[in-house]
C-alpha cells in the first residue's frame, strides 16, 4: 500500500534526497520548504507521516509540530535536525514529535524509521488485527481512536510516543519487556545506545499518569530485565 509523506525541509539537496529513498520504499511525496507552505499542504491533504526538519524560515519546526498536534487528524512526525544533544531531543520529543534523527544521517537508518513508523501506525489504528478501541484498568482509561488518556476521570495530556508506549503496555498486561524490546516494538529500531531514551520516557509516562510516580501502580519495574504493565491496578 502506497503512504503519502510531507517533507518540510529547506535544505533542497536534502528535501531531494530524502524524497527519492521515500519514493523508492512506495511513498508519494510532497515538499514544503518552510513551516508556513508546510501547515498550507498539511491542511489540503492526508498524510501518513510528516518528515520535519528543526530549523526552518520563518516558523520552525517545534511551531510546526505543534500546529500540527493541535490539529484533529494524528500524523506521525519524524523530526531532522543537525542539533544533536539531549536537551534537544528532548524538547522535540515533548512538543509532540514521535521520532529525532540527527543530520549526518545514514539512508538505510532514515528508510528503517520511515517504514517503523508505518508499522506502528497500522497497529495503533488497529489494521493488524482486532484489538479494542479503549482500554480500561483500575482509573486508566485509554481511547485509542480519539488519542485520549483519562486517570480518575481527569484527562491527561500525552506526547504522540508516550501514548504509543502506554498503549503497547496497556495491550499486554503482565508481560516483561526488556528497554530493546521496547525500542524495537514501539520506537521500530534496535540500538543499545538508545536505552536511556526508553528510561526518561517511562519516567515522563509516570510523573503524568501515576498518583505516586515512586511507587507505581501502572508501570512497573522488573529489576534486572525492564518493566512489565500491572495485571491490575492497585
């Protein structure tokens, strides 16, 4: 099946590369240089994912990606961009991106996410199989459909990756995931270097859906091998 793909970038040697290795996994795209044509093609067309580079004329990336999660429809977004330090990462991530990669990127890599992020969309939206629309355990509520969270009937506000690893946990209830498994099922790669991402979002996740993030009663510690989501919460 062909995905449709909006790359904003205004770097046009790198807005030609990246277009021409979507084009060769079956993506149709299309390219904004800057954040304003960007919202305009956004708004006349669906997309399955947005490729977004950080630093753009006018408005950037972070206010593009936000404008882009206050809209109804979710899009995946993987954000670009040459500033590679943590803190960086970081506030892309918190402002709603569901991936970073960091410029010099490898192709195979950036091909690798493209499709990853497919994969995880069919599965969130349910095509891979039946699975239920909401999820309830103890005061958890999750909406799948509508990519809503309540705890105690009060709405909690997730990043687009935080509601993807809940969800995954919320789907499995009881089993252990090592922080590669969870690297490989839910961000869609393997690579030891990134653990410490899997940890700083467990800790976001609970700080916003536990009542005591220290003692969870959701998402719990396995010492030695990695988390496991309660049978039921306590």
């Amino acid at each position: 099946m062909s995905h449709s793909l909006l790359i904003v970038e205004d770097n046009a040697d790198i807005a030609r590369l990246v277009a021409f290795h979507a084009r060769d996994i079956g993506c149709n795209t299309d390219v904004a240089s800057d954040g304003r044509q960007a919202t305009q093609l956004f708004n006349g067309k669906h997309y399955d994912l947005v490729i977004l580079d950080l630093i753009l004329p006018g408005l950037d990336g972070l206010e593009v990606c936000r404008w882009v999660r206050a809209q109804p429809k979710y899009v995946p977004i993987l954000m670009l961009s040459s500033k590679s330090s943590e803190l960086d990462r970081v506030v892309g991530l918190e402002v709603g991106a569901d991936d970073y990669l960091t410029k010099p990127f490898s192709i195979p890599e950036l091909k690798a996410r493209i499709k990853a992020h497919f994969r995880r969309s069919a599965a969130v939206l349910g095509l891979t199989g039946a699975v239920p629309a909401r999820i309830c355990c103890g005061g958890l509520t999750i909406d799948i459909d509508k990519h809503r969270v309540m705890v105690d009937d009060q709405e909690i506000i997730l990043t687009a990756r935080e509601f993807d690893l809940l969800v995954h946990f919320a789907r499995h209830p009881g089993r252990v995931y090592s922080r590669i498994q969870l690297l490989e099922q839910v961000w869609g790669y393997q690579h030891e270097g990134y653990e410490h991402t899997v940890n700083a979002h467990i800790n976001r996740l609970r700080a916003k859906i536990e009542r005591n993030p220290n003692d969870p009663r959701y998402i719990l510690t396995v010492w030695g091998v990695g988390y496991r989501f309660c049978d039921v919460a306590q």
